[in-house]
C-alpha cells in the first residue's frame, strides 16, 4: 500500500460569508460546537465533563426508534407506560397510537410516558431498549455515555457529555425523519384528546435558520440544550450542559461558528481520483472515485493548510465490482484528520482467462 501526501492548492468551492468575531462568553459548564457534516469541533469548553443531560437523552431514544421500528406502526399504550412523572402526552391505558405520533410527542412535548412506551415497543422491555441505547452510543463514539433510562429523568449512572451529545445529534440528523420532527412548529396528532404537539424549542422561533434539536431540565441537571441551525449549506450543532442562560448561550455558539467559519467543498462524491493496475483483468487500469462528499467549515486562513493524504495499492487482482472499496482518502488541517472517505472501483472489471491471459503476455 502506497500513501500519497499531497500539500493542496485546491479550488475550495465558497459557500458562506465571512466576517470575524472573538470567543464567545458563555455561562455553561460544558459546551462545544459542532459542524454537522464533518464532526469537526469548532468551539468547546470543558466538552468531556460527565454530567446528567435531562431530556435531550430523547434525542437517541428516537434515533433508536427511527432506525428499528417503522413511522406507521401501531403501539398499544400499556399500563406501565402511563402517568410517568414529568412532562406528559398523557396516554392512557389501551390507547393505539402510531409511532410516529409517539415521536413527536416525545421531540416537541418531551413526553416522558412517551419515551416509555417507544422503549417498550422498540426493545420489548425497558431494560433491552436501554442496552440498545448505551450499545449505539458506543458505535457512534459517544464513549462517556451511559443511559439509564429513555427519557433523561434523574438517575445513578445517567449521563453524558457536550461532545458525545454533539456526537449523538449529529448521527440522528443524517434521518431525514428525525430532521422532520425536530424542525416541526406544532403538530396534531391522530388521537381524540391531547393531540396538539407544540414545540419547546425556541431556537425554532428566535434564530436565524434555527432547525432543532432537543431542551431538557431538571434540577440535577440544570439547563441542558442542544441546538442546529443551518445558513447557506453549513449545519452546525451547539450544546449547552448546565446553563442558566442556555438560549441565549447556544445563539452565540451558533453566532460565533457562521461569523468565523465557510463551508467549503473538498471534494465531491463520484469525484476521479487515480487510475489502479489491474492484474489478470478485461481492463488494464482501473479508475477509482471517491463515495461522498466532504464540505469542511474552514476559517479562511486555514484553507491553505488543508492536505490530502490517498492510500491506494499499486496494483489490484480482477474480478472487481463497482463499488468495491479499494482505499481511503483522508483530510488534515494541520496534523488533525477532519474527514475520511472510502475510495471505490467505478467499473467492472471481470478477470480473464488462463489462456487469455498467455495471449495477453505474448502480446505485450
């Protein structure tokens, strides 16, 4: 395997205005912004200090139900999922709700009876959703998490961190249904009573491209919110973890990131990047391509500094696929990886035969 470092003068594609502005004050005592597509950290302040994180915990429980279960299926409320402390959408014993309307009660109202009655649905009992939650923290690499519950009521080993929050939102909005729910207003739901859904997040209302995610309060936690915004093609996520002033605290964030940062296309999915040697192939040489798209939010300064870094094999055996993954190729900024994408076979390549091959050696 061969890797090719390559120092960039690329044609960065501009997207947003810039302008400058110094840190933003804030009164949170753990907090990070986050741009949405690459990961990449754009501000933090204590970001892996463990603490309890109320009801933006919803934010997995409804990634998990979004992934397993199916919007239109039908759940029966039963006793045990009904008059859970706190906020409420007050099922009822024997009700039949969708899930989907059980996912907006639990995005836009914070019921905590629906939180219950997803994780009873989804894992079977309470205990097994709750496995499911820690197990899908760890694959996204929200490693100092640990769910207690599904709803973020006050709880021994129940916490988290802005980072592995920040983490967590960003794998939910790659939903298109979860984006949906979170950036809803108000919403009616099919059932005869308690069907009026109304969105507690004010970032919503208050900011400029404001498109969720998740409040949550008690009085161990504190204010906890996480909030998205999006202007111009760039999604940023901001988490603030026990913050008196946690609306006002996530617009700076948010302010702070759309003032000092562009987002810029790296490169592009199907995008060429290098023909491979094929052995005992139809084809002599195989091009491959990039599978994604990579936007970075960069300040402008550093889009000099971007470098590449290809890992290719110098020669590969047929039979081939398109889509086969052949390599990697990765983005740094000043040592730092920010973006990984798998690098793919864009023909098919069928292997020849031993005497096709002996033909093929006398002719060359």
């Amino acid at each position: 395997m061969i890797k090719k470092v390559i120092a960039i003068a690329l044609i960065l594609v501009f997207i947003s205005s810039l302008s400058f502005a110094t840190d933003p004050k804030i009164n949170a005592e753990s907090a990070i912004l986050m741009d949405a597509k690459s990961g990449r950290i754009l501000y933090s302040f204590n970001p892996y200090k463990k603490l309890p994180m109320a009801s933006t915990t919803k934010i997995m429980t409804a990634l998990i139900a979004i992934e397993k279960g199916n919007m239109e299926d039908i759940v029966e409320i039963g006793k045990d999922s009904v008059g859970i402390e706190g906020s409420s959408i007050y099922l009822y014993e024997n009700e039949k709700i969708s899930l989907k309307d059980l996912l907006y009660g639990l995005m836009l109202r914070s019921g905590n009876d629906a939180s219950v009655a997803i994780g009873k649905y989804i894992g079977g009992d309470l205990k097994k959703f709750i496995s499911m939650m820690n197990d899908r923290a760890k694959d996204i690499g929200a490693m100092n998490t640990s769910f207690a519950n599904p709803n973020g009521l006050d709880a021994q080993n129940h916490y988290t961190t802005a980072y592995d929050l920040a983490l967590i939102a960003r794998e939910a909005l790659k939903y298109e249904e979860f984006k949906e729910i979170v950036s809803t207003k108000t919403y009616i739901a099919n059932r005869d009573k308690n069907n009026y859904f109304y969105n507690k997040n004010k970032t919503l209302w208050q900011y400029e491209g404001g498109d969720g995610v998740k409040i949550g309060y008690t009085k161990r936690s504190g204010r906890c919110l996480v909030s998205s915004a999006t202007r111009e093609g760039m999604q940023l996520i901001a988490v603030v973890l026990n913050d008196g002033d946690w609306f006002n605290d996530c617009y700076k964030l948010l302010d702070y990131g759309f003032e000092n940062y562009s987002s810029y296309i790296i490169y592009d999915i199907g995008q060429f990047v290098s023909n491979v040697k094929v052995i005992n192939g139809e084809l002599d040489f195989l091009p491959v391509v990039v599978d994604d798209v990579c936007v970075l939010s960069l300040k402008e300064s550093e889009k000099e500094k971007i470098k590449l870094s290809i890992k290719l094999p110098d020669e590969i055996p047929a039979p081939i696929n398109i889509g086969d993954k052949i390599g990697k190729i990765s983005i740094y900024l000043d040592g730092e990886l920010l973006y990984t994408s798998n690098l793919i076979s864009k023909s098919k390549v069928k292997e020849i035969s031993y005497f096709k091959r002996i033909l093929k050696g006398l002719k060359n």
